[in-house]
C-alpha cells in the first residue's frame, strides 16, 4: 500500500498493490493484518517509514505511522516537515487519501511514537523519548466536536487536543450584559489569586478603548482577518455582539492551560452557548444587575461608550438577560448589586472561600519515558512497555475530562513495579 501526491490537488492517491512492484512485504501483512481486524494494531513509528520509503511514490514523512479505524487509515507524523500538516487520512470508501483540516495545536515534532485507537473515537498517540508532561496526545478522528466541525467545513476533520496529567480545575465562562460588573470582578479574582487563574484573551473587530493594550484586554483585529482565522478552525467559539465581531482563539484557552493556571472566559451569551457545545467542560456563570436602571448608570458612569453604544448596549442587554436567566444555560446565577458580596458569592462558588486552601496546586512529578516503547491496554488502563527494558508505565484515563481541540485533562500516569501478565493484553 504506497501513495502518490498530487501537489495541485493536496489529494494523496492511492496506488493498489497490484500496480506496485516496489512494495516491501512486511508493509503489504501489516495492512493485511488490519483489514483482517478491523481494528487498530499499535504501529511504531518507524514501521511505516521503514517499508514505504520508496522515492519514486510519496515518501513518508519522518517517523510517520498508520492506524486503522473503520473505514478510514490515519497516517500520522511528519511534524518537523514543514510541507506537512502531521496528518493524513486514506478513505476506503473513496480509495483516496486527503489532508484533512487540522484543529487544535499540533505536537512538536517528535521523533518515533506509538499509537492506539480509543473509543473507535480518538487516537492516543505517546511520543518516544518524552516526558511525562508531554508524552500523551490524542487526535480526535470521530468525536462529537469533530463530527460537528466536519458538517461545518464539508470535509474531513481531525482534532489535537494534549493530554495533562492530574487534575486541572474547570475553565470559568462568565456572561453578562455590558457594564454589570463582568470585568471588575474578573479583575479581583486575579488580583488576589495571580498564579491561579489566567484570562483568556479574545479577538476582537471593535476598536481599542483609551486604557485598553492590545494583546491583554484583547487582540485587537480587523474582520477580514477574523473571518479568515475563524475559516481556518482557529477558533474555539465566536459571536456578532454589538455590531463587533468576537471570538475565542484555541490559542488563548491553551496558553492558560499551560501555565498551569485555570482559566477565565469573559464572553457573550452566544459564545457561552458554543463554548457549553465544545468539549471544554467549564464552569457557566451569569451576572445580572439589580436592576435595568443600575445597568445603564453603570454603563454611563464607566464613561467608555458613546451614547449611540451605550442606547446599543442597553437594547441587546435585555435579550442578554432574558437567554442568560432562562434555559439551564448557565450553572450559577450571580446578581451584582454590592460588589463585595457578589466577589464573596463567586469565590464561594470557585471554592476560594477559605473552605479549601486555595493556593493549593495539584503538583505532579514528572518523569522521563522509556526510549523505545509499545501499548498495551489492561482492565481500561494503557502500559506503556519499555521495549529495552522491564520497566511499565500506567497511563489511567478513567478520569479524563474535555478534549479537541485543546487539551484532555485529568490523565494519571505512574511507574509501576508490579508484575503484568502479558497474556492478557487486549492489544499486543
Ligand atoms: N462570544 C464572545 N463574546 C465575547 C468575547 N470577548 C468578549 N465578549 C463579549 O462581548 C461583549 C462586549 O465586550 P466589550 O466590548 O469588552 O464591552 P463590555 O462588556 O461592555 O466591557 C461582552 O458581553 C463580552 O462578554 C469572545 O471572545 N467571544
Ligand atoms: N456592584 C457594583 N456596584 C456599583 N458599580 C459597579 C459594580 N460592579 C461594577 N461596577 C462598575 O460598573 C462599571 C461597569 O463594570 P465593568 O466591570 O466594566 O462591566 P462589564 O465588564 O460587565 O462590562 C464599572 O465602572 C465598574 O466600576
């Protein structure tokens, strides 16, 4: 089974065994063995390399490998090509291979890894030679978020999202109309708790205000440039508000994550809406002010807009209201009337109320992996098996929490001494 790219066309053709005389054979029992199957082997990444590195078809990219799931085969690899996206997909169906639409943030490149098919969904990837804070990723082939993002772009999709071990708290999406109080209380959380929480910084089309950095507050763009970036799946969620396009980057949730600190979303309702949609499993909360008449005094005193947008904002906050306080959108209702004591209620709620010691930080060791390694899967936990030598890591994912794009958080993984008895692996 060899390829052929077609440079015009992105596609990558297919070239049938019987064409091919250059085939090497331990290649053509390995894709025998999968179509037997119907299931996906684990492949090392030097397999496909070694068997397919005929010049005169495609070449593989380096430390490139293949693995089966249902009716498509995903070769994956090539990261340090930059002519390459790290993934490709042949379609049994079509008997074409295409370079799909690529979401989320690749893995560096990376030299050699294994792969195993998790839930006919995902694809766990562990990166050779790595380290434990950065060994495990998952390209998601077929989950709810990429079938989703699959109608929207008409083609295929895949999605990385990184695995984080231990337990990283929910991201915090909090909604509101304009001027009840969203920023300042944002502003008080991260003033009193700076290594805990980290704002994710959106993209938005409205101009600068006068004290406003770009970069901080927000990426300052322009729409055509927006538009493009949201075609290209770089966006988490995006909305129309007030006449001004807004969005969430990928980008901007995952320079919070890894930091290590929990992050914060200050966006509309429509984008709270897209984000409950996402596989960012956050936290949803809702200001509301005591009263319309408190609204707009505020809006008035803060002395940012003119009157043409605050009579805008007024208008859009009553729907604000209206979707935000109705539908079970949004798990916490908070209404600001004395700031102190809606700032009290909120930390209450993060569980930063003194009930636990809210410097507290799930501190995981890390530890490097094996050089050369395989997968194996017992009892629902992966092994990580050092092909050199008698030592097994235990990769847990029972607790594992969100997905693409971004990252798969709650992952355990320890060293293990205990004696595993081979025989029953699921996947050898
Ligand atoms: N959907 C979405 N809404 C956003 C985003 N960033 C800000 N917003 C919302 O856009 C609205 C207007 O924000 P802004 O112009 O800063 O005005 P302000 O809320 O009155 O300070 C607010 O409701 C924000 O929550 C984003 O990335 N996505
Ligand atoms: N509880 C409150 N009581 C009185 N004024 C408040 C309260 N909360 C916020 N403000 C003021 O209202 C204005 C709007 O607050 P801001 O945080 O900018 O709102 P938002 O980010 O939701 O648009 C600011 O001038 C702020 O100081």
């Amino acid at each position: 089974m060899l390829w052929r790219f077609d440079k015009l066309t992105s596609k990558i053709d297919f070239v049938p065994n019987h064409i091919n005389q250059f085939i090497p054979s331990d290649l053509e029992s390995s894709v025998g063995k999968l179509d037997l199957m119907g299931e996906a082997p684990v492949f090392f990444g030097d397999d496909l390399h070694a068997s397919v590195s005929n010049g005169f078809h495609l070449k593989p990219k380096e430390f490139e490998s293949a693995i089966v799931v249902g009716n498509k085969t995903y070769a994956i690899g090539g990261f340090d090509d930059p002519t390459s996206n790290g993934v490709r997909v042949f379609d049994k169906s079509t008997g074409e291979w295409v370079v799909p639409i690529v979401l989320g943030t690749k893995p560096n490149a990376f030299k050699g890894h294994s792969m195993m098919l998790l839930d006919s969904d995902r694809i766990l990837i562990i990166k050779h030679n790595s380290k434990s804070n950065d060994c495990a990723w998952f390209l998601e082939v077929d989950t709810r978020y990429v079938q989703e993002q699959k109608k929207k772009f008409g083609s295929e999709v895949v999605s990385w999202s990184k695995g984080v071990i231990g337990d990283a708290e929910r991201p915090i999406v909090i909604s509101g109309p304009s001027g009840v109080g969203k920023g300042t209380l944002i502003n008080m959380l991260m003033k009193d708790f700076p290594t805990m929480f980290g704002f994710s910084v959106s993209h938005t089309t409205r101009t600068p205000r006068e004290k406003e950095e770009n970069g901080f507050h927000y990426h300052f763009t322009n729409r055509s440039v927006m538009e493009e970036e949201i075609k290209a799946g770089k966006f988490l969620e995006f909305a129309s508000v007030h006449g001004n396009l807004y969005g969430t980057s990928i980008e901007a949730v995952e320079v919070v994550a890894d930091s290590g600190k929990r992050c914060i979303l200050d966006i509309d309702v429509q984008g709270a809406r897209s984000v409950r949609a996402s596989s960012l499993e956050a936290i949803f909360i809702f200001i509301c002010p005591p009263s319309f008449e408190e609204l707009e005094k505020r809006l008035r005193a803060r002395g940012t807009e003119t009157e043409e947008l605050i009579q805008k904002r007024l208008n859009n906050a009553k729907a604000e209201l209206e979707q935000g306080t109705s539908g079970g959108l949004f798990d916490h209702i908070l209404v600001n009337d004395d700031l102190e004591a809606c700032y009290e209620r909120l930390k209450e709620i993060l569980g930063l109320d003194g009930s636990r010691d809210a410097t507290l930080k799930t501190t995981t060791e890390v530890f490097a992996l094996p050089m050369e390694i395989s997968l194996s899967k017992i009892d629902g936990k992966i092994i990580i098996n050092s092909k050199n030598a008698d030592q097994k890591i235990v990769l847990d994912l029972t607790s594992m929490k969100g997905g693409g794009p971004g990252r798969t958080r709650g992952l355990r993984m320890y060293p293990t001494s205990l004696h595993i008895d081979d025989d029953n692996d699921e996947n050898a």
